[in-house]
C-alpha cells in the first residue's frame, strides 16, 4: 500500500494538450491516486471545493482566473493541502505572494523536467 493510494491530486492547467499529457503521466506514475483536471483557476476552486484534494498542480498564467489568486483561496477551504507551482515565471515577488497566502508551495519551472515534479510531489506525499 502507497501514501498516494488515498491521495487526490487536482491538476490545473489552460493547455488542453499538456494538461493531458500530464495527467496521463501522472496516472502511471502515481496509479492508486486520484487524479482530476481543471481548465482554468475558475474550474480549479470549484473542483478544489468539490475533491478536496491534498495535493494541486497549478499553472499561474491562465484565463478566467489565474492561479495565484486560485492558490491564495485554498488555506481557508483546506488548510493541509501542498501546491505545486508549475510556472516559466521566475520572478521572486511572485514567489514571496505565494507564501505570504499561507500555502505550502513547491515550485517546479516550465518546460517541466519530470524528475523535478516527481520529487515535488514526493515531497508533498511525504515520502
């Protein structure tokens, strides 16, 4: 039995394409979590509210609402719950917001090397 066997990732991300490529590689990688998707920062919440999940994936740059303002509603729905920031952005301001909305982030940058997300999202199952 794995730590991600009762574990629910929410993946959200704007790119149709890498959003399903990601999820597929998350699916074999990690294949006793539960993994759902979301289009945008909008979508995420509400899948955020509905799953509950303890781990999100997120872009920031995306329509409707982007993801620091997406990621800055989670610690008062579910305060546990570790992000994981996956941007081409590499300003620091954007880094102190992040922690500044009380949320336990890890920054993996674009184009994603996937040793990198993998130790992100080891490190966010504590393993």
């Amino acid at each position: 039995m794995t730590q991600a066997q009762s574990k629910i990732i929410l993946l959200v991300e704007d790119d149709k394409d890498s959003s399903e490529i990601l999820g597929s590689i998350l699916e074999i990688k990690f294949p006793n979590a539960r993994i759902y998707s979301a289009g945008d920062g909008k979508a995420g919440l509400d899948s955020f509210i509905r799953y509950l999940p303890d781990i999100v994936i997120t872009d920031i740059s995306m329509p409707e609402m982007d993801g620091t303002w997406m990621i800055s509603r989670i610690p008062a729905i579910k305060a546990d719950t570790r992000v994981i920031v996956v941007t081409a952005h590499s300003d620091r301001n954007k880094h102190d917001i992040f922690a500044l909305t009380g949320v336990n982030c890890e920054i993996v940058r674009k184009p994603i090397d996937f040793k990198d997300l993998f130790a992100s999202i080891e490190c966010c199952l504590g393993r």
